[in-house]
C-alpha cells in the first residue's frame, strides 16, 4: 500500500492455527496483506444484503427475513428448505436443530456456498446467526446441540458453524450488535467472511497508529481509513474508501510522473520543419484529402518534434483511421533535420507491408530499408551497413531493429505500431540507439481505443492525440450476430461469404482454437468438401512455420477464404477482404472482436462482420456481442471492455489476490479521483520529489511489475 507496509507475519500476531488457515485458503502471509483484503458489502441495521453478481460455487453472506418453511423426508434424509425473503433458498440435510432455532418472521445471516437450481438460488447447508437477538441485553451464544430454552430463561442468541466461532476473536456481541456496519469479505470454501472478519478485527487491535506518509492535508488519515473500512464508524465506510481508492490511484500517478519527469530530464535533436523538404512535398502531392484529426495530429507531433525536449506521444485511432501516413509525416520531418526514424512493427509481415507502402509514399531521395529476422544473410549485412552508414533514413522491422549488433548513424525518432505487444523494455531498448547523451523523439501507436483513465494510468508518461474520422472512401463495417440456435442464420452467414467470393472478394473466418470441434483444421476441412466447395480454402494459426508466407499468399488474391485463428488480429492490409466470420464470438474480448472487426473494409468496399455464438438468448454473453454489433465506434467499446472485465484483464493482466495493483479504484467510474490524482503526483514530483521516491519504493515487487510491463 502507497507509504505504508505492514509486514508483521500472521504468526506474529494471530495464533498459529489461524495464520496457517488465512495463507492456506487467501495466499496471505502478512498482516498488511489481510488488511487490504477488504469487504465486498456492508449490513447496517436493517438493511439486508443480497448476493450481489455472485457466481456458483462462491462462498456468499446474505442477511433476511424468514419468510417459509418446508421439510421433506424421504426415509434415509431429511430435508428442510428455509425460504430467505422470498428470493433465497436455504437447504439442510438432516438437521432438525433449524426447525428449533429458526421460525417465520426472524431475521437472520446466513453465510453459505451458492447453488443454482431452475434459476433458483440456493446456499447449501450455510452457518447462520439470528440478529434479532442482538437488541437483547441479555443475549448470549446458543448451542444448537442444547434444546430451546424453555419460557422464562434468558434468551440465547442463535449462532452455528463459523458464525458461532467467530466468538474465539472476541464477543460475539461485541463483534456484531456494537457496531454500525459490519463488513461482509469475499470468502472461499476453506475460510468464511466472518472467519475474516475476527482476524481482522484482531489484527487492527494489535496494529500501532499508521503514520501519515503524505506531505499534505487529507480529509481522512491513512490510520483511520485503514482501520474505518473493516469497522466503519456512524458515518459507514464511504471516506475511508475514497480515501484509498485515492491512495491506489496516487501510488500509478507518482511512478508515471516520476518516469516524465526523467524523460524531460533528457535532451533530443530540435528537429523543427523544414520548408521545401521531403514532409511538405508528400503533403503538397497526396492523391487524397487529410482528415481534420490527421491535420491536427501532424501539427501536435510538428511541434513537439521541434523541442531539444524528446516528445513522448501516444497516437491512438480505429483501424483504419490514418495513423501510419500521421506517422510518415513524422520520420519525414526527422529526415529533412538530418537524422534517422525507425519504425517498430509487431510482426513480419506488418513490417514488410509499412516498409513497401511507406516507400511508396515518400518522395524520391527518401531511402526505406526494411531490417526483419528472417532477412538472407546478405540483404541483413547490406540493411546494417546501411543503417550505420546514414544511408538508410527510415529504418522499419520488427524487434530485430533493437538487437545490439543494429547500430545507428544517427536516430531521431522511434515509433513504435501496436504499442500493446511491447513493453517498456523495449521502448527504452531503441532509446540507447541515440547519439551519446542524446534520446530519440518517441511516437507509440495503437489501434486499440484506450479508455481516458487507462490511458492516465498506463500511458500517464506520454501525451495522448486521438483520431476518430475514418479517411474519405471508407464505409463503415456493417456488423450481425449469428446464433448457433438459429440454424438457418448459419447458413445464411455460409451463402453470404460465398457470394462475396463470386463478386472477386475475400473473407476471413477466425476461430477460438487450433484443434478439436470448432478449431481451425477441422472447420476448414468441413467448408472445404462441403458449403466451399471448389473455393480456394487456405488456413493460419500460430504454430505453422509459414505464416508469413500464408499471409502473404492471401494478400496477393490466391486464397478466397483464410480459416484463421487471432493472428490476422494485427496483419497485413488486405483491401479485397469484405466479409469476416468470427466463430464462437464469446470467446474473446471486447477490444479483440473490434480489433478483429478492423481487418475487413479496408479498401473502399461496403464490407460486414458476422459474429457467431453459441451462446442462449438473453445471457449477458450474447447481450455483450450484440452489443459489439450494435457499436462500430472502438471508444465506445473500450468503454464497454472497461466496465465488463476491469482493470486486471484491460491492462494485459491476469492479477487477483494479493497480487493485484487496484483492489478499491475502479477506472470506469471513478476518473474523478484518477484525474485529481494525476495533477497531484506530478505536483509532489516538482514540489518534493524525494517523497515521491521514497513512496514509490514502498509499493510491491509485484506492483512495480505490473506498472513496468505496462
């Protein structure tokens, strides 16, 4: 946690038998880790909890009212149903004790694994603990063992299972009727939310006063948040967890800003532009009109280009929206101030493809030469002999550009296309290729739409320009869900494709998988002795050798239908291409169907991309592609991505647990305190930067990975 670390081990302070059970069921090993385990809901007097966007199998709390009974025996078992508001049903096998401790009208927690029958919901066997009691003075524990105190005894609170021994970490009394709100934590099978919530308790008792690691005023301390979350006071948790989302947030802005701060630290070749030189003669002889954005862009990168400060810019933009002739003004305008560009692809073929597009473009005297892995011997020699020599001003290739034995005459600019399949290793990696002392001009590009808080969070270091204008001549992909429910809908996916092949065109069909039912080698087996027939049926994934041969091939025209897994998701340009099916289309995400989407409709023609499910109607599965379908704009669907899988999944991540970075902070709602924080990390960096160090150093190993790969 940003500017403080609790790294007492469990066995320090709880006894051994309950360290072991917290690190065996939640990974944890110290208290810091337990106390940034935080609750998923709160009960506060006569609010009940439901269950939320549980998942069978969980492990759920849920408070009510007991609404019903039934029992049911049927010789060896007895079973009773309690009928929880009317919603929740909660079953016991063999246990007549329920019918003695629970009755019509009584309210009560009950804490349990959910099942699902007939869309019913069910908690199997779940602990509970009567809460009316609480409002009893003279209320105490009630073993279910012991029968029902009889009239005229003082009453005994109703408690079984975990509930009953959350009482070994205090007074259960204590622990629930003082309280305001109590806490409900995600659970698991081996550990429930009130076996958490004992720990915790424990734990903060023992846990001296956090001191405020901030150099100035919050409205609520890091002590009390800390200790407000788990046992929020009159006023609930709500300041407490802004306070923390607060912390999370600060804890990405320092590490950004700190990393800007570096950066402008350095110098770079002012390589302002040049009037008469090669950037003004591909502008005065294009054979189409620039977008308003494109224009925009251009300008942007003109004027950081022109700084000794070196330019840090994101470009982000739709498929097909213009970033690479954006691009080529750019290393234009570091070619005509004397120096190199060099433009990193992802792939081989993405590489070979700017190489002869952009060296079609630039006027003559504009030398391009390509440099990729696979290259002879003889071409890479020449490629290098030119790159060091100042021969070559435009420098394009995949990660073999970055290689130590490539060196440079004189690199004035990097861009870098798919800034998501590279890591900031390999950005800093063509940052050494400079002149000593000097640093490149960066550009980074993506064709996947960031939402404003990732761009913040992830991209805080670079400065972000947009394209959203499609170039004249482009027809927006017109999108269909097909469901496998709907036999005649695939079939009509089957003829569409088909016809689009009798009118010259080409089509993709991407598959989840390379093998087995659905996969890439049997569908294509399948279309090719059977609806495609006669058709030139070729396919592609990623263990063939020659996939850039494959591409290619399909490229030139000479196959009709590629039959592909998602490595066309970043490919060659292929304009005859107008119609895409996407197999299975619940399989991938949001921002990868859009990606996939991208790669038809490039040349002018009206273009459509079918997409596939098996998923039923009406699930959030089939909702969420039919709403893929419904949306051409990526930022909307970025929007849309952010909000389904959160940060973890949208940053390229797969953290959960102790591991992940933002546990509170939720990038689609809360851009306010992103924003807010974004200012202030970059205040505290010029106002007092070794705090900013020093706050930044007490994140997690694992935390500063994540912010490093991405």
């Amino acid at each position: 946690m940003l500017g403080w670390q609790d790294n007492r081990p469990l066995t320090e302070v709880l006894a051994a038998k309950d360290a072991a059970k917290i690190t065996k069921a939640l990974g944890y090993e110290t208290c810091g880790e337990l106390l940034a385990h935080y609750p998923r809901d709160y009960i506060r007097h006569n609010k009940d909890v439901g269950l939320g966007d549980a998942a069978e199998g969980e492990i759920v709390t849920v408070t009510g009212t007991i609404t019903g009974f039934n029992r049911h025996d049927t010789g060896k078992t007895t079973i009773i149903n309690v009928q929880l508001d009317g919603s929740i049903i909660a079953t016991f096998f063999n246990a007549n004790y329920v019918m003695r401790m629970l009755h019509r009208g009584q309210r009560v927690m009950m804490s349990g694994k959910l099942k699902f029958f007939r869309n019913q919901p069910q908690l199997q066997q779940p602990d509970f603990v009567e809460i009316d009691a609480f409002g009893r003075p003279d209320g105490e524990l009630d073993d279910y063992r012991q029968p029902t105190p009889e009239s005229g005894k003082k009453h005994r609170t109703k408690a079984t299972g975990s509930l009953r021994n959350l009482s070994q970490f205090g007074r259960l009394d204590k622990l629930l009727l003082e309280r305001e709100w109590i806490p409900v934590y995600p659970a698991t099978s081996k550990i429930t939310s009130w076996y958490i919530m004992g720990a915790i308790h424990y734990v903060l008792s023992k846990t001296p006063p956090i001191e405020e690691p901030l150099d100035y005023q919050m409205i609520i301390s890091l002590d009390k948040a800390v200790r407000e979350i788990h046992e929020p006071g009159e006023a609930g948790p709500y300041r407490a967890i802004q306070r923390l989302k607060y912390n999370e947030a600060l804890s990405i802005g320092l590490v950004m800003a700190l990393r800007q701060r570096d950066a402008e630290a350095r110098t770079a070749i002012s390589m302002p532009a040049t009037l008469g030189g090669f950037r003004e003669e591909l502008l005065k002889h294009l054979p189409f009109a620039l977008t308003q954005g494109q224009r925009r862009v251009i300008n942007e990168i003109e004027d950081d280009l022109a700084r000794p400060l070196p330019m840090m810019r994101l470009l982000q933009g739709e498929v097909g929206a213009g970033k690479t002739m954006v691009a080529t003004c750019a290393m234009l305008q570091a070619v005509d101030a004397g120096t190199q560009a060099a433009l990193l692809a992802p792939t081989e073929v993405l590489a070979s493809q700017h190489a002869a597009s952009i060296g079609t473009a630039v006027p003559e005297g504009v030398k391009v030469v390509l440099l990729t892995g696979s290259m002879r011997t003889a071409e890479k020699r020449q490629a290098l002999l030119d790159i060091v020599s100042g021969d070559a001003d435009i420098i394009i290739g995949t990660h073999a550009i970055i290689q130590e034995d490539v060196e440079f005459f004189n690199l004035g600019l990097v861009v870098v296309d798919e800034q998501h399949r590279f890591g900031v290793e390999q950005r800093d990696s063509l940052r050494t290729k400079a002149r000593e002392e000097l640093s490149p001009h960066v550009l980074v590009m993506t064709a996947t739409p960031i939402p404003r808080t990732i761009a913040m969070t992830v991209f805080g270091d670079l400065a972000v320009s947009t394209l959203t204008e499609l170039p004249g001549g482009r027809k927006p992909i017109q999108s269909a869900v097909v469901a496998e429910w709907r036999p005649t809908w695939v079939l009509r996916a089957l003829e569409r494709i088909r016809e689009e092949v009798a009118h010259g065109h080409q089509a993709y069909i991407v598959c989840p998988r390379i093998e087995g039912k659905g996969g890439v080698l049997e569908l294509a087996e399948q279309l090719e002795n059977g609806p495609f027939k006669g058709l030139r049926v070729g396919i592609l994934h990623g263990k063939m050798p020659n996939k850039d041969e494959v591409m290619t091939s399909f490229a030139r025209g000479e196959i009709d239908i590629l039959v592909s897994t998602t490595v066309i998701e970043v490919g060659v340009d292929v304009p005859n291409a107008t119609v895409m099916l996407i197999r299975e289309a619940e399989h991938f995400g949001v921002s990868q169907l859009h990606q996939l989407r991208g790669r038809v409709g490039r040349g002018g023609n009206a273009s459509i991309c079918l997409l596939h499910t098996t998923a039923a109607d009406n699930t959030p599965s089939f909702r969420r592609i039919s709403q893929i379908a419904e949306t051409s704009s990526g930022f909307e669907l970025a929007e849309l991505d952010l909000r389904q899988r959160q940060e973890g999944d949208v940053l390229g991540t797969s953290q959960s647990g102790k591991h992940r970075t933002l546990r509170l902070l939720n990038l689609a709602d809360d851009q306010d305190i992103v924003e807010r924080t974004h200012t202030d990390a970059r205040a505290m960096v010029l106002r007092n930067p070794e705090l900013a160090e020093k706050l930044t150093r007490n994140l997690s190993e694992s935390e500063q990975e994540f912010l490093e790969k991405n």
